[in-house]
C-alpha cells in the first residue's frame, strides 16, 4: 500500500471513530433520564393505610394482675379498649384505628342479647363505606362461639377478625399486644377479605368456625383439627388454605334480620348422667337439646327414653361428641331415622348450639335441620 492509499485509510478511520463517538454520546444523553432510579409509589405520596374499627368486649386481653407473675390469676375486663390501642403504638404504622367499647366483660357472660347486640354493631360498620375491616377484643373462654355466630350471620366480606390472650398485660410475657398487632395486620390485608370470620392469637390465623380452646392456660391453646389458615411472621400475613364450608355472604341467616334466638340447651353426657337433665332443659322451654355424649354420640340405654320423649314434646334433638373432634355419624351409634333425632357433623357442643339456635329460626323441620348441619 503506497504513502497516499494509507492516508487516505487513516483519515476515513478517523472519520468513522468520530461519528461513532459522537452517536454513542448522543445515545447517552438521550437514555440518561430512564437511567436514573425509578421513583417508587410510596416515596412522595405514603399508601393509604386501612381503617379498622376495633371494637372492645373484655377479657383477658383487658385484664390486669396484682403482680407481673399474676399469668393465670387476675382480674378480667378493667383496661378500656383505647388504652389497650395506645399501648401498642406499633398499630398506627399499619392501619388508622379508633376504639369503640361495647361492652366490659368476661367471655364467659357472652349470652343471646350481648352476642345479637354485637353482631349487629359490627353489622353496622361494616356497611360504612370508610370501614375497611373490623377487630373485636374478647375473652378467650367463648371466643369460639361469637366467632361462629358472626362467622354465619355477618352479610359482607370485609374482614372480621376476634382477638385475645391469656395473659393480661400486666404479666411477664404477656401475648395481648402482638396478639393485637397481629390482629389489626390481618383485618387490614386484602388478602382477608372473603375467608369470613378469623382468630387470631400465638402468631395463628384460624377460622371462626373450627377453632377451640384446648387449654385452660397456654398461650397455644387455640386448634383446630384442620390446622391455622395461616400465619402472622415478621408483619406479614401468609395464608395456606382456605375455609370449605359456607359462611357470611354466603349463607341464609342474616343478623340484620334476627332479633332473637331460641333457647338451645346443652346436656353433657357421663357415666351415671341423670335423666332429670333432659326433663330439666324441656321444662326450662329449650327448643333443642345438644347432647353432648360420649365417643360417636353414643347414648346410655337409660337416657334414650328422656331424649325421645322431649323429641316427642317437639324439642329437637342433636347427638353431639364430647370427644373434642371428629365426625358423628347419622345411624351409627343410635336409630337417628328412627327416633327423628339430628346429627352434628363435625361441630363441637358448643358450637352446635350456635348453629342450632339460628337453623331454628329458619325451620323446624328436622330433616332440614340435618341438612343446615352437614352444610355448616
């Protein structure tokens, strides 16, 4: 290649590293706004926080100790639900909340009017369209059952969360604070809506119609023989199974629409039970008696006479299990078909009186009855 072709090589690579250079400074001129960090949503403007109504009934949750190792004996339902709310500071990063105090009690003084009269209050906000969930304060003692009752009766799929503790918050180790914390973190998630009424307690998420207490002083003692829906860890709401059975929005009894319950009694099955407890509960006007027997709702020989003479009185008659869990069958330990009695399911004493006071005020007839059990 002579001096002149090399020159003339020379010159047209240096006029193509120029123009290239030139492109690649005006390429990054151009990309240079897209570069940067994009803004995240809640950087200038905060997220808007749930609010959550948290309604006060009592409790453990509200109790106070004469000392700090007072776990197990103190006295219930003395701190108001606003001071409650304001010990747990933490709250306020989650949700805008506001104490509403209802009532100041021990759980186990929950009766027809207080639960009518609870569900009904609750009913009330949740039609509030600046409402995004509610959070109830109770004793651990029936917990079980107003969270049924509401789990069956509340007509909307906000969440309705029930809360307690073992220990007041006056003990070493108390659980009310996070217990409440969890509480206001689950009523607040989306993820709660339309799984009906939750317990939450020991970092659990537990359906209002499975779970039990087990134990009279543990802080795990609320089970279900299904297992949590879910936990709370670390501020976040994790969720793993879902509720089968009908509830809220989805079921025929409507607390907006019920004033009154029947009188549901509950007899408790043993060896040597007296027979003058059915005769007692008919006379006392139950409309249903709850039989709450041994095994797989087996009945003594000698109290199969009491039990079908208040059937044939017009009280209805359902074999529950003492046992604490499983399923009672129709025909198996008794004649159901033949004595017109009623089966349970899978529910609990306790909560079949629940599910036996509303089916009441929907029908009397047994075979429908049966039906509303294995439904629920």
């Amino acid at each position: 290649m002579n001096r002149k072709t090399r020159s003339i090589h020379l010159s047209l690579l240096s006029a193509a590293l120029l123009s290239a250079s030139l492109l690649t400074t005006s390429a990054q001129a151009q990309l240079a706004p897209s570069a940067q960090p994009a803004a995240q949503p809640g950087a200038t403007t905060e997220a808007r926080k749930a609010n959550i109504v948290i309604i006060g009934t009592g409790g453990t949750i509200a109790g106070a100790g004469a000392s700090a190792t007072n776990t197990a004996a103190y006295q219930s339902a003395v701190v108001p639900v606003d001071k409650i709310i304001a010990s747990v500071p933490e709250i306020s990063k989650v949700a805008n909340v506001k104490g509403e105090q209802i009532f100041q009690i021990g759980s186990e003084s929950f009766n027809n009017e207080r639960l009518l009269k609870l569900g009904k209050r609750v009913s009330e906000l949740l039609k509030q369209p600046d409402v995004d969930g509610i959070v109830i304060t109770h004793g651990t003692d029936t917990i079980e059952e107003t969270s049924y009752f509401l789990n069956l009766t509340l007509k909307s799929d906000k969440p309705v969360v029930v809360v307690g503790s073992m220990r007041p918050g006056t003990a070493l180790g108390a659980d009310g604070a996070l217990n409440l914390y969890d509480a206001v973190l689950v009523a607040s998630n989306p993820a709660s809506r339309g799984k009906g009424t939750l317990v939450v307690l020991n970092d659990e998420i537990q359906t209002g119609r499975d779970v039990t207490k087990s134990n009279t002083f543990k802080t795990e003692t609320f089970r279900s023989p299904f297992g949590p829906l879910g936990y709370v860890v670390e501020g976040r709401t994790l969720y793993y199974r879902l509720p089968a059975r009908p509830h809220t929005v989805q079921t025929e009894f409507d607390i907006d629409r019920i004033d009154s319950l029947p009188e549901v009694a509950v007899v408790y099955a043993y060896g040597n039970v007296n027979p003058a407890s059915i005769d007692a509960a008919v006379k006392n006007g139950a409309k249903a008696i709850v039989y709450a027997a041994t095994g797989n709702g087996s009945v003594g020989d000698y109290m199969v006479e009491p039990l079908k003479a208040a059937r044939a009185k017009g009280v209805q008659i359902v074999r529950a299990s003492r046992t604490g869990s499983g399923v009672v069958i129709r025909n198996g330990e008794q004649p159901d078909d033949k004595y017109d009695w009623i089966v349970t399911d899978d529910q609990l004493p306790q909560k079949a009186r629940i599910l036996m006071a509303l089916a009441l005020t929907r029908t009397n007839d047994p075979k429908a009855l049966q039906q509303i059990f294995w439904k629920y």
